[in-house]
C-alpha cells in the first residue's frame, strides 16, 4: 500500500517524540526552577528565560511530509529551483491544496 513507508516513518517519529517527551518532562521542574530563579537577575540584552530549551520538536504532519517528497521529485525540484523561499512556499502550499483528498491520503 501507498501509506506504508509514510505510516512507518510517521510512528518512528512519534515514539521518538514521545521519548524525547518523557525526558522533556522530567527536567521541567529543574527548568521551572532555574525560571524561577532567573528572573530575578538583571536582564541584558535578549532575555531568553521564557524558552524551554529541552522541549522536543514536534513530528512531521502530512503537508511537511508532503512538502519534503516533493523536494525529491525532479519535475518539482526543477520549478522550485532558482525562487526565493516564499515563493517555494507558495508553490508547494498551492499543489498542496490542488490534490484531492485520496491524494493527500498516504501522507496522512
């Protein structure tokens, strides 16, 4: 089937995210602390205290998928050569949004 390399690779990122996740949980008191503590130093410049540097990236959903097999595609790769990335990003977003839904099912 269609889905299956996208389904698979799909589950790996999310049960890495979930690990990754799990790990993000148990230092967030130690972060929460070092918050709490480093607000009360003088800020210089940009502060980044707000961030939580440990959180996890979130995996993939389907248009990121989408977007990265069509970067390996060479009738694609050939019209996004040379754009600026906005103009990348508007091509990709409007074959995006030209597929049908049984198009846009193995990515989901």
């Amino acid at each position: 089937e269609q889905k299956l390399p996208y389904k698979e690779q799909q589950s790996k990122l999310r049960s890495s995210y979930e690990k990754e996740m799990e790990k993000y949980r148990a230092s967030l008191a130690e972060w929460k602390r070092q918050i709490t503590c480093a607000q009360h130093l003088p800020h210089h410049g940009v502060n980044q205290v707000g961030k939580e540097p440990m959180k996890p990236k979130r995996f993939p959903t389907s248009y990121s998928l989408f977007c990265a097999d069509a970067k390996t595609k060479a009738h694609i790769r050939e019209e996004l050569s040379g754009k600026t990335l906005s103009e990348r990003s508007q091509i990709l977003s409007k074959l995006w949004e030209s597929m049908n839904e049984e198009q846009k099912l193995p990515y989901k």
